[in-house]
C-alpha cells in the first residue's frame, strides 16, 4: 500500500520561534520541521512550504485566505498546517467554513518552541498531527497534546493551555 503524500504549510507560532538571548524576546529566523522530521526519522512522504512566519495573534482573515489558496492548490488531499496556539481554532473554523470538503487538514502547534529542545511539546504534537493526517476522515481538525479534535468542538484552555472539547 503506498502512502500518500502530506503537504506540510508553515505558518509560524511558538513552534519556529527562537529566543534571543540578549534582547529576552522570541522571534522568527526559519522553520524548524526539515530537522524535526530528520531526527524523528519520519519516512512519510512528504513536501514543506512556509507560507509565513508569523506570531497567530498578529493573523488576520487576509492570511487565512492565503492559507485557504494554498490548501486549495496542493495536489494532495492531507495537509498539516503549524500554527500559533492562540488562534488556531479560528483559522480551523476558517477553512472549515469554505469549499474544502475532500481534504483532511490538521492544524498543529507548541506551547514551547522546540529551539528549546526537550522541553518543548512541538515534536510530540508534530508526530501525532503527521499519524493523525494519515487515518482521519476529510475534515478539519486541530492536533495537540496526543489528542485529535474537530473544528468545531475544540478550544484553548488558557489556565491550563490544553486543548479540550467545548
């Protein structure tokens, strides 16, 4: 059986984040997935594009529409999308709400930059988003802390920062 390809749109979030030290800030220098599959030994046919790097709280509809124009133009039909926690849901309820019917997209992200390194839940939540992608019904579903959910049954818990049904 031969395992179709997920196409992996970046889109910036805690996940790529760097710490510069000097300063005390996060920011973005480039993506952190090629080395993230590379150490997980991922053997799951797959392409990365970023499509920005951007903190999610600074993401408007104008950036999800360009994340929806992505998603429509891959030729594959299971996408993963890293994303900032804080608005993940909305962008979820995005591409749910448009024409996207045939597609499974998962949306994942960390809490923890993984430039952290082994405190950081990125790796995790990229590996169950890559097992998830390949089982789960057309869709759209976010993928955090080992768990999957609907688009429109999830949210952030900011006082714990899982995510849970509503």
């Amino acid at each position: 059986m031969k395992t179709e390809k997920i196409q992996i749109f970046v889109t910036g979030g805690t996940f790529d984040k760097e710490y510069n030290y000097i300063e005390g800030k996060l920011y973005f220098k480039h993506t952190h997935l090629d080395d993230m599959l590379e150490r997980g030994r991922c053997t799951i046919p797959h392409e990365i594009k970023t499509l920005m790097m951007l903190d999610s709280l600074e993401m408007t509809n104008h950036h999800r529409e360009y994340i929806l124009e992505e998603c429509i133009k891959t030729k594959s039909k299971r996408i993963i999308i890293t994303h900032g926690t804080d608005t993940m849901v909305q962008t979820a309820e995005f591409l749910a709400n448009s024409d996207l019917k045939d597609r499974v997209i998962v949306i994942t992200g960390a809490l923890i930059p993984y430039a952290f390194g082994s405190s950081s839940d990125g790796f995790f939540n990229l590996g169950s988003a890559i097992a998830f992608c390949q089982v789960l019904e057309p869709g759209v579903y976010i993928s955090m802390n080992g768990k999957y959910f609907k688009h429109d049954n999830v949210e952030k818990n900011y006082s714990t920062g899982y995510f849970e049904h509503k």
